[in-house]
C-alpha cells in the first residue's frame, strides 16, 4: 500500500485511522517571534498542544494533518515534538499563504515551487521530515494575479512530486471553484485537490458546482462558531450525504493549539469547541442524529483521507 511522510517517518496510509484533514500546531508569527521573546512561549505552549491532541486522541484520532503554511509560522520542531509526545500521526505541509510579501513578488511561479519540491523530496530544514501536503490560499482577494502565482506554484511541485493540495478559500466569493479553474488550467487533476473551508457555506447549489468537479471538499471548521453554527454545519454535511457525497468530504476544525490571529480570551468566550477533539466528541455524533449512517462517517473520517494520501507519484 502506498505511504505518506510524517513527521516521525513513512506511514502505511491503511494506518492513518481517523484523520483531522485540516488543523494547525501553532501559528506563531517567525518575525514576531524572532525579534521578540514574549510574542510566543514555545516552552509554554508545547505542552498545551500536546495534551489538547491526546484529549482527541482518546476520542479515537489517530491523524492529523497540518495546514500551517511557511509564512505563517510553520515549525517543524514543534510538529515533531507533539508527534512524538502523542503518537498520533502528523503529516507535515509545505507551501505559502495568500497574505501578500514583499519579496514574493520578484520570484515566479517555479522558483516558489522549487522551496516546496525541496521540503517534499529532501526534508525541512534539516530534521530529514518531508512534508505530505502542499497547501495554498486565496481568501479575501480571490484568485487575483499573485494568489494565481501561488496555486500555479503549489501545481507545479504537486505535478513533480504527486504529493496532494489542500486549500483555504473564503465563502465570501468563489474562490472554491475559480481555484479549480485555475488548477486545471495548470494540469492538475481535481480530484487530487482537497477545496478547504467549503463547510463555511450552507448553498448546496454551489458546493454541488464544487463537487461536480471531483476535488474532495473540506467541511473544516468545525467549532468556529462565528463563521457559522455546528448545527448548521452539521445539516450541510448530511444532506450532502444524502445526496451521495460522503466518498468526497473531509471534517476537521482548522483549530489551533496556539494562534496569533485571535485573541485567545475571545476564543475561549466565542468559540469554546473549537479545539481537535469537537468532531470526535459532539459532531459524529450529531451527524448520526441527523441520520448520517456509520458508514459514511467512516467514509469521511478514514476512507477519504487514505485516498487523498494514497495517489502519491508525479504526473
Ligand atoms: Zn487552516
């Protein structure tokens, strides 16, 4: 059987076991942290991280997989340290962020790509863990000139190297679908692409667009409560099931055990749940209420991730 890089080696993707497709570590600013010393207590903070992931790992997961692009803070030391602390596997990203650097502007698409060929083929930094995932983001502009330059990236390094996409998009326009279009247009196969936070929306008209396409789509947010309920949530993924779509959604939170885009007493009063063990806890359940059988709870939470990780090879 095919196998997939963790940070603490290859895996038999027959043992990744219930897998959270899109979380987060830590996301810690590198020059906020390298210029001051109080910005992020890793010392503080990595035990933190590691019992919140053995909290969901007594609630049966046995995966996850980190979303955390280089120029959010990325830190391959930490992902080890937590994997090797909990056991559960971490599958590692590589890629950048939508959020616009000064310096990216001069490089084009094929030297961006070649720093992510390099942490999937080589290893990051020097720790010999190779990254299993390409991630890429559109968010608020769209798929404007520079976030086009940076899915033609993430294209080129999944087309050399076979290694699968994972996405962040906004519902507040289409990004989902003119990701796609911008994929294929750079030869990639959809359904080797997984559209992230497509669970923001409610239109099934719209995510069924998404769909048609064969990407698998991320309901990924599980717990962030501001950007929409887990009951309603949880309605959209059941009706989706019922319309037969299991064999194409992944669930997860895109939680974090430290973050610097939020305040964490906000998270803490508006959006308690969201944290790696919400979906195991409260959400399958749920979903069994709302009538999603067992078996495409185990379609979305084992058979799918095993097969975005199993189509690994170059085009
Ligand atoms: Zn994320």
């Amino acid at each position: 059987m095919p196998h997939v890089e963790t940070a603490l080696g290859p895996v038999d993707v027959n043992d990744l076991g219930m897998c959270l497709m899109h979380e987060h570590i830590v996301v810690a600013n590198w020059s906020m942290r390298q210029n001051y010393t109080n910005y992020y207590d890793a010392e503080q903070q990595i035990p933190k991280a590691i019992a919140a992931l053995k909290r969901a790992a007594d609630r049966g997961v046995r995966s996850i997989v980190d979303l955390t692009p280089v120029n959010l803070g990325r830190d391959i030391h930490t992902i080890r340290r937590v994997a090797e602390a909990t056991g559960v596997h971490v599958i590692a990203p590589t890629g950048f962020y939508w959020t616009e650097e000064p310096q990216m502007h001069a490089w084009d698409a094929r030297s961006l790509a070649s720093y992510m060929v390099r942490d999937i083929r080589d290893g990051i930094l020097d720790t010999g863990i190779k990254a299993g995932v390409i991630k890429c983001a559109t968010d608020n502009p769209g798929v404007d000139a520079f976030n086009k330059k940076l899915l033609q990236a993430a294209a080129i390094a999944h087309r050399e190297t076979g290694v699968p996409i994972s996405t962040h998009t906004t519902v507040s326009n289409t990004s989902a679908r003119d990701q796609q279009i911008a994929f294929a247009e750079f030869g990639v196969d959809l359904t080797r692409v997984v559209i992230g936070h497509c669970g923001d929306s409610t239109d099934l008209d719209y995510l069924q667009t998404i769909l048609d396409q064969g990407s698998f789509i991320g309901m990924d947010r599980f717990g962030l409560e501001a950007y929409l309920p887990t009951d309603q949530r949880v309605q959209t993924v059941a009706q989706l099931c019922a319309k037969g779509f299991a064999g194409q959604m992944v669930i997860s939170h895109d939680s974090c055990s430290f973050q610097d885009f939020f305040d964490q007493k906000y998270i803490e009063r508006f959006a308690p749940n969201w944290c790696y063990e919400h979906v195991p806890r409260d959400v399958l359940p749920a979903l069994k209420s709302a009538g999603v059988s067992d078996r495409d709870i185990n379609t979305m939470m084992v058979e799918n991730p095993k097969k975005v990780f199993s189509k690994i090879g170059g085009y």
